[in-house]
C-alpha cells in the first residue's frame, strides 16, 4: 500500500458506529465503565469484529486486585488443550526426527522456544531415574479429582518420546486447565501496575487491561488520553503484522509504518519532536507510533467534554501534523475486514538464550 507522503485528507467527521454494546468484545468487561464503552465505541464495526475474532479482550482491575482474580483471565477449553497437546507433540516429535538429541537439555531448551513461537506454553521435564506419574503430579500440585484427566493428557503429549524426556500437561486454576506461564504471569500483573503504566497490552494474551478508576466518563486523571483505544491500537497493530489474508496488511503493513516513523525521526532531527510528532510518547519507538495514531485517528476535540491535555493526538491534530500517517489510518479503518481474515494466536516472546526464562524453563525431577 502506498503512501502520499505530500497528500493531505480533511479530517473525518466524526463516524456513525455501532454500539460497543453490540460488540461481542465488550462482554468481557464485568461493571459499568463508560469511558471503556465509549473507547470502544469508537473503532468501526469490522475493526472490532476482526479483533474480536482474534480473541481479544478488555478487562478492569480495582485496587487489591491481580489479572489472576479477573474473569478475563484465559483458562483452556478441553477441545483447546486437546489441540494444544496434539501440536506441542508434533514439533517434538518432529525436532526429534530432525536433531541429535544425545544431549536431552540442549534438545528440551531449543524445542521449548519452537513451542514458544507456535505459542504453546508447555514445560519439558528431564529426569535419569524415571520418575513415576505420580510423583510429577504431585510436584505439579494437580488436584486429585483431575488426576485421571492429567494422566490421559500425560500420555497424549509424550507419545513417541524417549526415555528421560517428557512434556508436562498444563495445570489446573478453579477447575480449569491453564498453562503454568499464564496462571505465574498473571499472579504478578497488579492493579497497582496496570494503574501506573495507564493501561497494558499484553499481546501474548491477547488482553487489554485497565485500572478501574481510569474506567469512568469523562475520567480526569486522563484528561482526553483515550486509555483502551491506545491499547487496542497496539493490539490491531500486531493483528495486521500477522495478517496475510487481506492484501496491504502483514509484512507490508509492518514495512509502510516502520518507513512513516522513520522518516518522522528523521524530520524532527532538524524540526524538532514537537513540530513532527502529535505527542513525545509518538516519538519513543514504532509500536507507540502506531498506537498514538489510533488513538489520534478515534479522537475529537471535546468527545471528553473538553480538551485537558495532549489536544493535538486527535484526528485534526494528526492530519495537520502528519498527513501520511493520518492517510494510512484512513485505509485501515475503512478496510472491510472479515472476522475470518484473522490471525492464529500469536507466540510467546521470549528473552535472549542467555539470560534466564522462567518461561522457558526445564524442569529437572
């Protein structure tokens, strides 16, 4: 897709969108939060549809509070965690086709980042003296009342292994399989966080959280910072890396915004941040870039019954002061997306091979 760097569009006027109440995204926010409504609100329907299928969702924490005690917290279906062990078991067994696997440890740390990548979040166990199940479920800590059901999924994802190495079923949080990585990770997001950081996206999870004081209309702790519009804007900014369905998206999509924000860098050398860019935070790094034009693309002036602060990351604002990035939001948000064109789940990131993962982590029994 190619961008008129020289070209200039007149600012929308304000679209006429379907309810957010409509919107089967909106379920997951448990309450009544009006600023999520109307953050929501904003985005055109195939948009919010596309991510929808893409399994995103919104989620609030209040003070006390950690991603483990919401409901948007993602358990597994048993049909989810069938085909996750089927999947987890091919890439293993198919490394092992492909590797010396004399070396047990080398082999279970490289697989387990092919299993990362493919967005599995299974644990490989090592041991020399073979232990019995029950001592792994038991190190595990598996309920007993899921012990039968551990077991199976034990033997499904070590079928064709060798000795002294295994993959270790996921484990159970109120009743439901969930993958040790998630269950830790979310122990360790707190409300206190999310608060601080003004709203996360967690794109490994496909989740968006807020604080819940951010959360009512018209919130002046925020002034006119659109809170989830941001953040579903780094959300559809990775939906549209990974979209190949739909010609202009995927590698493309990211090649044109990594060429926009490069050539900001490099007028703002001699024009300065502030002339080039519709805030700082747009100057910081791509996937910021990206996220404040979203925001700018979706805001008017006094949608918040006036502007408080950061008035100039609006659609008036972004068009007057970046017009090539202003054109391609207008190409995006008035792409007809089908709910079908959305990605697979995306994979985990992890850090480098030399500095220790917990998410990556061998276990040794």
């Amino acid at each position: 897709m190619r961008i008129a760097a020289n070209s200039l569009h007149r600012p929308s006027p304000k679209p006429q969108l379907r309810p957010a109440t409509e919107a089967r995204i909106q379920s997951i926010v448990p309450g009544d939060y009006p600023q999520v409504e109307s953050d929501l609100d904003s985005f055109p329907a195939p948009v919010l549809d596309l991510l929808d299928s893409y399994g995103m969702k919104v989620a609030v924490l209040d003070n006390g509070q950690t991603l483990a005690d919401s409901p948007a917290l993602r358990h597994l279906t048993e049909r989810e965690n069938k085909e996750e062990r089927s999947k987890a078991n091919a890439i293993t067994r198919q490394a092992l086709a492909q590797n010396d696997s004399s070396n047990l440890l080398e082999f279970a740390q490289s697989t387990t980042r092919e299993l990362r990548k493919a967005g599995l979040d299974f644990h490989f166990g090592l041991s020399q003296r073979q232990p019995t199940l029950a001592t792994i479920a038991q190190r595990q800590k598996i309920p007993a009342e899921h012990l039968e059901d551990w077991t199976q999924a034990f033997a499904e994802l070590n079928q064709g292994l060798p000795a002294g190495l295994f993959l270790l079923p996921h484990i159970y949080d109120d009743g439901k399989p969930i993958p040790e990585n998630r269950l830790r990770s979310a122990r360790e997001t707190t409300a206190d966080y999310v608060e601080a950081s003004l709203g996360l996206n967690r794109a490994e999870d496909r989740l968006v959280l807020v604080h819940k004081k951010f959360t009512a209309e018209k919130a002046e702790e925020v002034g006119n910072y659109r809170l989830v519009i941001h953040e579903m804007g780094h959300a559809l900014d990775h939906v549209l890396d990974n979209m190949t369905a739909i010609p202009g998206f995927g590698a493309l999509h990211r090649q044109t915004v990594d060429a926009l924000y490069e050539a900001d860098l490099k007028k703002a050398e001699s024009a300065g941040v502030e002339e080039t860019f519709t805030t700082d935070r747009a100057s910081e790094n791509v996937r910021e870039y990206f996220a404040e034009a979203v925001e700018a693309y979706l805001t008017f002036p006094n949608d918040n019954g006036g502007d408080i602060f950061r008035s100039e990351n609006s659609n008036p604002g972004l068009a007057a002061k970046n017009p090539a990035l202003y054109n391609y939001m207008s190409d995006i948000f008035a792409t007809e997306f089908s709910p079908e064109a959305a990605p697979e789940k995306p994979g985990r990131p992890l850090l480098p091979d030399f500095v220790p993962d917990p998410d990556a982590a061998v276990i040794h029994f």
